[in-house]
C-alpha cells in the first residue's frame, strides 16, 4: 500500500502523527506543494518565503538520509494531490491539521473530493496541544479571555509524548516528477535577507539546537529575563514552532522533564508554557473568530477615527520615525526577521495610538518581514496591543517608549545594537534625545534632522490625541 503525507506547517521528521500514519500503512510519498493562491490573502510573505526554501532544502535532505525525498510541485493543491494519488496508486492521504480560515475552506474540500471517490484521507493534530473545539467555556462557548481558556487547558489530560523519529521510510517502486526547491523561486530577489542565516538555521536541527540553548541558559530566568530586550531571554523557537521544525509537545515534553531547583525556577517554567498557552489561545481565536484576521473582535472598533498616513507608516517601517526604541525594533525586524516580544508591543502601541495608524497595516508589514509570522499569533497580538481584540490591554494603555527603554533596556544596550548613530550618547538621553543638551549631543556626535531624525510626533500629545480618538469612538 502507498500513502501520500502532504507536509505543510510540520517541516520535521520527529512527532509527526501524519508522517507517522503514513508509515504506518507502507510505502511514504512525501509531498509538499507551493499553492499560495490556497492561502487566500495570506500567502507567505517575504521573510516566510526565504524560511520555506531553507526549510524545504533542509527537509528534503533529511528524507533523503532514510532513502525517501520530498516531490515538491506548484500549482492548486486539490489538482496535484489528485495527480499524484494517481502516478502513486496511493490509498491513502496524511496531513497534519491547519487552523487558518482560508486552509480550512480548501482542505475540507479536498478531504470531501477523495472521499467521494474512495480514497482515504486522514487529518492528524500536528502543530497544537489542545484542538481549539476540545477547549469550551461551561456554557459550551469559545474563551476569550486568556486566564480561564488555560486554566481548563490545564485540567485536561497530560500531554502525549513526543512520538519517535522514524528510522527508515520505505518509498514507492516508482518516484512521481517533481518540482526543484530552487525552481519556486522563493529566496528574496533584494540582498535584504542576507544576514537571515546569521540569525537562523531553519531546520529540524536548528530548532533542537535553540531549545537546548534556551534550557541551558535561559529558560530558569525566563519570567524575568523574556522581558528584556537587550539579552536573548526568551526561546527564539517562534519560526520554528510556525513551520513545524518543533511541535508544542516536544517543547512541552522538554520543559515538563526538568527539575526545577527551587519555586523561582519553577514560576520561570510554568510561566514559559503559558506562553505557549498563548499560541494555543491565538489558535483557539482564529478557529472560532476566522473575520479577525481583518476585522477588530470589539466591533465597535470598526469605527474607530484612525488617521492614515502613508508618510508616517514608511518612517515606522523603516525604523527612522526618532524614537529610539521604536527604530531599534524596526531595524531589529528588518535585519534580523524577528523582533522581542516586548519590542513587538511597544512598535505595535506607537503605530496604533501616537500615530492613530489602523493596527491592519502593521499587522501586514509584520505579515511580510517576520520568519515568524503566523495568521493566529499576529492577529492575537495586533489586536491585543491596539485594544481590540480578545483579553486585550485596555486601549488607554499606551506604552511609553521612554519608559519602556528605561524598564526593559536599562543601558540602552538593545537600542545602541540597533541605531548605530545614536551609541555614544549616555543613557538616559540615548532614550530620548530631543531632550539631551546640544553639548551632549555634540559630544556623541548626533546632529537631530541630520544624522538621526527629530522625533516623528510628540509623545504626550499624542497620547492625549488618542485618548480623544477612543473617548471619540466610544461617544458614537
Ligand atoms: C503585535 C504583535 C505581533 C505578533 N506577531 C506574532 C507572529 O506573527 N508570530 C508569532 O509567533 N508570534 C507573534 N507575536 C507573539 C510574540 O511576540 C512572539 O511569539 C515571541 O516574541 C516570539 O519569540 P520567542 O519564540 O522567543 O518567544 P518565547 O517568549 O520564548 O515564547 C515561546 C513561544 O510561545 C509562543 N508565544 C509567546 N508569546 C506569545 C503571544 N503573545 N502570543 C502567541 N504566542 C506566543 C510563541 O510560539 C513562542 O515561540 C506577536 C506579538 C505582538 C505584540
């Protein structure tokens, strides 16, 4: 018997139950297919892309080393898996689940079309701990609200082990064509992405190798230490829990086995896998609220008085908007295609309320310069930061990026990596310099308009702008 498992969001050979199924039934097809038409409006962006090649690349080898490979092919998903179930003779077709609206909508279709004709297809939970229907309030309804959503997550049963990796996978007698990885043409045209590798190593590999150094050096100080942005404090394993290098399990698996040494290192741990509880509850949302990808959970927020500009969302985007945390961040996500959580917010704060821009425009940008971008997280987090969504910080609560840097980047280390231009100012005027005497500006050799812009907009005015901006909205 052969099997077809279609990978998508699950680049990986260990604790995959569609791999595993597959398998388990004979000879293994692994496929993937490049259909970003099936993603609806949220095809890969930019930095997605250069993460699938390298990802791909790294998955196909590995294959290769138990005597299968990966046939990649392009074009609409439900057509190639019908032309490959019939080059393969395939009785069956293995995938592990997606949670996207657009996803959804595509492959039930899928699953309906090969049922009529008898072909088995089985879906496999592969990317969440807990399905978002398994978790409901006492009334039977959604959560939204964090606290209790994890509280009864919590109460279910404890988590499945990681299943194992397999040591051989038997192919077909006859391999269908394929696709080369290089021919879909995924690596960014622009030298933007350049420095990506030094950041990342999208594999199966690359993924163990960051867990075991975040459990080696981080994961006992995390409750503190994932708030500031001038140390890696947290996991880094965002990417890589988004394309499947890593399952939640496993992460789970691996936290759940250390001994923590005293109650301090122990809150630093069940405080690291609420986070993933966090990804969880992103999951959860997007499931049962698919129009939040565009439109706010809160409608009332529909008529919210943004104030477009495109002047000033190229400034945020390119990290020049003067604000030094803010342009630290950007930057930070423009080289790197990643950004700290806290950074995350305060950027996402500073587009929302000191420049009134729509939170959807940041929610795009972040959709296409992110290796971490994923549908349910960066809805989740918009939203949440813009006030509008589920459990979301109430919208009067406005970062301050002065006091953000003075909190959570006390030497302004993160800053000074950053923005260059700025590192020979002393702190605290590195945090906020339209304030630091033209003395001390000289001395660091900053020239405000000319070597590094004058602030964008005046924070406290514009704080006070967008509280009348909601109270404006609430009065409607
Ligand atoms: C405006 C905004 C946009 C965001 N967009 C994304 C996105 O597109 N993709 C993404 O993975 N995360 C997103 N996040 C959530 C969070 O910032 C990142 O998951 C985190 O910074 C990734 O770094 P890490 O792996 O070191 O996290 P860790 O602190 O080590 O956390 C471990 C894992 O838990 C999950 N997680 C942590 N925090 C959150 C959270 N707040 N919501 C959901 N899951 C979480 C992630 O999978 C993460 O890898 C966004 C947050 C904000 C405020």
């Amino acid at each position: 018997m052969t099997a077809i498992v279609w990978l998508r969001h699950d680049l990986r050979l260990a604790d995959n139950p569609a791999l595993r199924a597959a398998a388990e039934s004979g000879a293994v097809v692994p496929v993937y297919i490049w259909d970003p038409e099936g993603d609806g409006d949220w095809s890969p962006g930019g930095a997605s892309k250069w993460w699938w090649h390298h990802g791909l690349t790294s998955l196909d080898k590995s294959l290769r080393d138990l005597g299968s490979r990966l046939v990649v092919r392009q074009g609409r998903s439900g057509e190639i898996l019908e032309s490959l179930a019939k080059e393969t003779e395939a009785e069956s077709i293995h995938w592990n689940r997606r949670y996207e609206p657009a996803a959804i909508k595509r492959d039930s279709a899928i699953k309906e079309s090969f049922k009529s004709r008898g072909i088995e297809v089985q879906s496999h939970n592969g990317s969440l701990l807990f399905e978002p229907w398994e978790v409901s309030t006492k009334s039977d309804a959604p959560y939204k609200v964090f606290s209790p959503f994890w509280r009864s997550c919590l109460e279910k049963e404890s988590q499945r082990s990681p299943l194992a990796r397999p040591q051989q996978l038997d192919g077909p007698e006859h391999w269908p064509e394929g696709d080369s990885i290089d021919s879909l043409q995924l690596e960014p045209q622009l030298d933007w992405a350049d420095e990506f590798p030094r950041w990342w190593d999208p594999s199966e590999k690359g993924a163990q190798k960051e867990l075991e150094r975040f459990i080696e050096e981080a994961a006992a100080t995390y409750k503190s230490g994932r708030n500031r942005m001038d140390v890696d404090g947290s996991s880094r394993l965002s990417p890589y829990l988004h394309f499947g290098a890593i399952s939640p399990h496993q992460v789970w698996h691996a936290i759940d086995q250390l001994k923590p040494s005293n109650g301090t290192v122990k809150a630093s741990y069940e405080t690291y896998l609420s986070e993933i509880g966090w990804r969880e509850f992103a999951h959860h949302l997007l499931y049962h609220f698919p129009h939040t990808t565009g439109n706010a959970l809160r409608s009332e927020f529909d008529d919210f008085p943004w104030e477009p500009s495109k002047n000033e969302l190229e400034a945020w985007q390119q990290g020049r908007t003067g604000v030094p945390l803010v342009d630290a961040a950007m930057r930070q996500l423009w080289r790197t295609g990643w950004m700290h959580n806290r950074a995350r917010m305060v950027v996402a704060s500073f587009l929302t309320k000191n420049l009134l821009i729509a939170w959807q425009e940041g929610a795009a940008w972040f959709w296409d310069t992110l290796v971490d971008a994923d549908l349910a997280n960066n809805t989740l987090g918009w939203q949440w930061t813009a006030g509008c969504g589920a459990d979301a910080a109430p919208y009067f609560r406005i970062f301050n990026p002065v006091s953000q840097s003075e909190k959570h980047d006390p030497k302004g280390d993160y800053i000074r990596r950053w923005v260059p231009e700025l590192e020979k100012l002393d702190t605290p005027d590195l945090f906020k310099p339209w304030e630091a005497s033209n003395d001390a500006l000289e001395r660091a050799g900053v020239n405000l308009g000319e070597t590094y812009p004058e602030p964008l907009v005046d924070l406290s005015e514009t704080r006070k702008r967008a509280l009348a901006a909601y109270d404006d909205m609430r009065g409607k």
